[in-house]
C-alpha cells in the first residue's frame, strides 16, 4: 500500500473544467466530457447507529426519488434536519457525509476491477481535517489519575495534549498549496496512490488512532473516471465510460442514481 504527496498541479485539470459550471451542477464537481454520472447515495444511521437507505425513507412517504433530490427533500427535513412535513422521517440523522467503509470498498472494486496492478490514481484529502496540522483545534480529555499527584497528573495531560497535536504530516505537505476547487471547503491535498491505498485509505496514525477518511476526490491516472464527495455532501458523484457507471448502478452495495451533466442537484430540473 502506497501513496505519496504530489503538486495540486496535478488536480489543475478539474479546476479548470469545473469553474464555469453553474455550481449547482453536476459538472461543476467532475468535469463535463464523461459518457454518464451517476450519484451514489450516502446512507443515513437511525437511533441505533443502523444504516438507513434513501429508498426506505421515500417508500415511507410514499415519494419518489428523482435525480436531483437532496436527503432533506426525500425525509421532508430543512437542511439542518429539522422536520418541514407533517409526515417528515425523523427517526434519522443527515446522511453520512461520506461512504461507510464497505460499501466505498464495494465502489473501488467495481471501478478497479480491469486495471493492472500497476495502475495509479490521484487521491484528494480535504485540508480541513484537524488532524493534518494538529495544533490547538485539537483537544483531549483524560480523567485524573488518584494513584497520582495533580502535578504528576498535569504533567501527564499535558505531554498527552502534546502528541495529539503533532501535524500528522512534515512540512513538504503543509507548506505546500492544496489544490483550490473554489469556495471556502474546497481544498484539497493530493496524493498518488496505488490500488490498496485507493480503497483502504490510511493517511496516517495518531493519538485519535487511524485516520481512514475516505478521499473527498480521485481519479484514474488516465482519467477514465473521477469521483468526488464535497464536504457535507449527501452522496458521491462519479463520471466515467458507460460500461462503467452502468457497473456502479448494478453493483448490489450501493445506492444510485444515474444523473446528467447538467443535473442541478437540489434544484427542480423541470
């Protein structure tokens, strides 16, 4: 499993493609050119941390689920998951604001399953995540010792505080200009990865243990395909040869549905 930090030159491509696009769109995440997109719905968790799926809160409300469609609009919620309808499904939080584990396995098999062992990818890492720099966004609790004293134990919280802000990355990476999508959350650090990497992420390990974030954007070196998850998003949006997305949308782990180019996502497309 390998990966390593490459120049958000290498993403330029993207920033170029999309920065035109009505931001509302499709393409204004991965660039327009693919033969089809398609959404892959983020699940939701219910009060006991169980997945919930789009199609079991629609069913529920009897609505159907359209290309553009937000969770909010499927559940009947506002955008901070309040209830909106009278029959609003409120036995959920928002979606997951990427895919659980598995099923992002699932994705990168189906996508990956032709390639060559040695095929490379590019890997975005949003460069909000607090444990990239470290520093005083992070904070810890830890219940005083009684075998010690409150100056043994201050001195224990503090060397404890002090590894878990160490940046998770040297300066080559924080130093270095992620790649600009536009707008306050779209900033990414880029890496090249192999295939493992790919789809068992592991950007580092802390105090806070494994930090397995699933990449907020990755493409093929050949960029046959590219995926993208902006932050908070409620689904990934992937563009790629026909016969491709049409694997995706058969792939029984995931949820989808096929969008265009131009699909406004949240936006009435009448």
């Amino acid at each position: 499993m390998q990966f390593s930090h490459i120049s958000a030159e290498q993403g330029q491509w993207i920033a170029s493609a999309c920065s035109s696009a009505d931001p509302s769109t499709v393409v204004a995440q991965v660039p327009v050119g693919y033969e089809r997109y398609v959404r892959i719905l983020h699940p939701a968790l219910d009060e006991d941390d169980q997945l919930v799926d789009w199609g079991t809160v629609a069913k529920s409300r009897n609505h159907i689920i359209t290309a553009a469609d937000l969770f909010e609009t499927v559940a009947g919620l506002d955008a901070q998951g309040n209830p909106v309808e009278e029959d609003a499904w409120v036995d959920t939080d928002l979606p997951l604001d990427q895919l659980p584990e598995d099923q992002w396995q699932s994705l990168i098999e189906t996508l990956t399953v032709d390639e060559t062992e040695d095929q490379k990818y590019v890997v975005g890492l949003w460069a909000g995540y607090a444990f990239i720099e470290g520093g005083e966004r992070i904070q810890i609790e830890q219940e005083p010792d009684p075998t010690l004293s409150d100056e043994e134990n201050r001195e224990a919280y503090e060397s404890a505080l002090a590894q878990a802000q160490k940046p998770a990355f040297g300066p080559e990476i924080l130093n270095s200009a992620p790649l600009d999508l536009g707008g306050g959350y779209r900033n990414y650090h880029l890496f090249e990865a192999d295939g493992q990497f790919l789809a068992q992420p592991l950007w580092a390990q802390t105090a806070d243990g494994a930090q397995r974030q699933r990449p907020a954007l990755a493409f093929s070196a050949d960029r046959r395909w590219m995926l993208s998850t902006e932050p908070y998003d409620d689904c990934t949006i992937l563009g790629g040869p026909a016969s491709l997305i049409e694997a995706v949308l058969k792939n029984p782990n995931l949820e989808t549905i096929e969008v265009g180019q131009f699909t406004r996502i949240g936006h009435s497309n009448e």
